[in-house]
C-alpha cells in the first residue's frame, strides 16, 4: 500500500534506482562497443571517382565503336555484326549514362528545394 499523495514506498525507490543502475551498464557496454576504431574512409572509393570510372569507360566503349565503324569503312574488319554490336553497346551504355544523369540533377533539385 502506498503512502498519501500516490507517493511509492521504501521497496518502489529501489526498484526505481536498480532500473537507472541497469540501464546505465547497459549504456557503458553499448559506449564501449561503439568506441572501437573505425578504418578510414580512405580504403573506400570516393562517389565522385565511381561517377569518373563509369564516365571513362562509357567513353571507351564510345571510342571503341567508332574505331570498328572507321576499320569497316577502310575494309579491315569484315563482320558487320561485331561493329553494329559495338555501336548498340555504346548507345546504351550512353543512355544510361544519360538516365544517371537525369537522377541526380532531379535529386539535387529536390535537395535545393527543400531548404527554400
């Protein structure tokens, strides 16, 4: 039976104050579990070195179907297949890259408006 005014007893408090001490080991271990050195960020590659990789090798596939398209209208590669295979390959490659594009120019719009 509680005391007036709702107040908890002697046995309440201390319950009440083992809670706090529990929650506050719980607390310690969850800091020092946390506290563990995180490697560098250096050892992962940056977004703008991805964006520039994917950029070079879209212009190498660009490059590489233009030199079979030019092979084949000086004769030194005969199999139309492999220059139109170049060429389609190229095209997607552009066109996603173009998408990509798209996606970030709308995500950064989206961004800039929200700060308005």
């Amino acid at each position: 039976m509680n005391p007036v005014g709702g107040a908890p007893g002697l046995q309440g408090v201390l319950a009440l104050r083992q809670q706090i001490l529990d929650r506050n080991e719980g607390l310690r271990a969850l800091q020092q579990a946390t506290d563990t050195p995180v490697a560098p960020a250096a050892d992962k590659p940056v977004f703008g070195e991805t964006l520039k990789g994917a950029l070079e090798q879209v212009n190498a596939s660009q490059n590489r179907a233009s030199e079979l398209a030019a092979a084949y209208e000086r004769g030194e590669v005969t199999d139309i297949a492999q220059v139109m295979v170049a060429r389609q390959e190229s095209g997607v490659a552009f066109e996603a890259t173009l998408q990509v594009r798209n996606k970030l120019l709308s995500a950064y719009q989206d961004i800039m408006r929200m700060g308005a």
